[in-house]
C-alpha cells in the first residue's frame, strides 16, 4: 500500500470527505467539490470550471495521481474531465482542483461535497530516450495511425 500524504486548505471545509475508495475493488477514490463558499457552481452545456477540492497531496517519488472521470456522471449528464487522465506529479504541491466540461444538453449543478472525479495512484517509470538512425521493423509498421481495424 502506498501513503499519500493529504493536507486541507485553510479556508475550506474540513467536514467534506478525504478521498476514499467506496468499495474494496475500487481502483480510484472518489474527490468531492470543496467550495470556500460552501455554495455550488451550475455548468452550462459546453462550459468547464476549475472545481477546488479543498486539498493538497504529497505523493511519493517513484508515483503519480490520475484524475479521472466518474462513469456514472460521464453516462448520465456528459460531464467529464477534458484532459482526462489529468497527472499530479509527485513535486507538485499546490492546490488540488479539478478541471470539469458539461459535455451533456443540460445545465448541470456540482454542489459543494459532490463527488467530482476519482483519483488513481500509479507508479511512473522514467524512460530513457535515446536518439538511433532507424528503428526496428513491426508487422503493423508505419501504417495505421488512427486505424479502427475497419477498412
């Protein structure tokens, strides 16, 4: 098991949920909507808002946080992440918020404490890049960029 290091921000608050896994096989824990206000934000189709979570992270080196959508809000409203899986690095340490798009047909409210996203911890592998004059041969080649396997 990984420890995460989280701190709340001093202005928001601290009865809002800290991250959390809602079943035993879930993979992300939920963030929830953390507004200083305590009030809520209503996207417009189209529209995107940074929402705060009140939070910040220490994650360990060797690690990284993804931010990804929650299926069921994606499923019934389209809202979503826009630049989904976001990455927290593990040096980041500033406030945690979170980018949201209503991809939907309706205007959709996101209240304070709402769960917004999930985070997934994973490990990072650092590569190597190394410059060569050609690259090895593959069945696939250098045809397919895009390819739905259709023709």
């Amino acid at each position: 098991m990984v420890q995460i290091q989280v701190t709340r921000d001093p202005d928001f608050d601290e009865t809002v949920a800290l991250p959390s896994y809602e079943t035993a096989g879930s993979a992300g824990a939920d963030l929830r909507a953390n507004f200083p206000t305590r009030g809520e934000v209503v996207l417009a189709p189209g529209e995107r808002v940074l929402v705060p979570t009140g939070l910040r992270v220490g994650i360990p080196k060797g690690y990284e946080i993804q931010i990804r959508p929650r299926s069921g809000l994606a499923l019934k409203h389209g809202i979503t992440l826009p630049n989904s899986p976001g990455t927290i690095d593990s040096d980041y340490r500033g406030p945690l918020g979170v980018i949201v798009m209503n991809a939907g047909q309706e205007p959709f409210t996101i209240a304070h404490g709402d769960r917004i996203a999930q985070m997934v911890v994973a490990p990072v592998v650092v590569a190597q890049f190394d410059l060569v004059e050609s690259l090895d041969e593959t069945v696939r080649g250098t045809g397919g960029f895009g390819s739905t396997g259709r023709g």
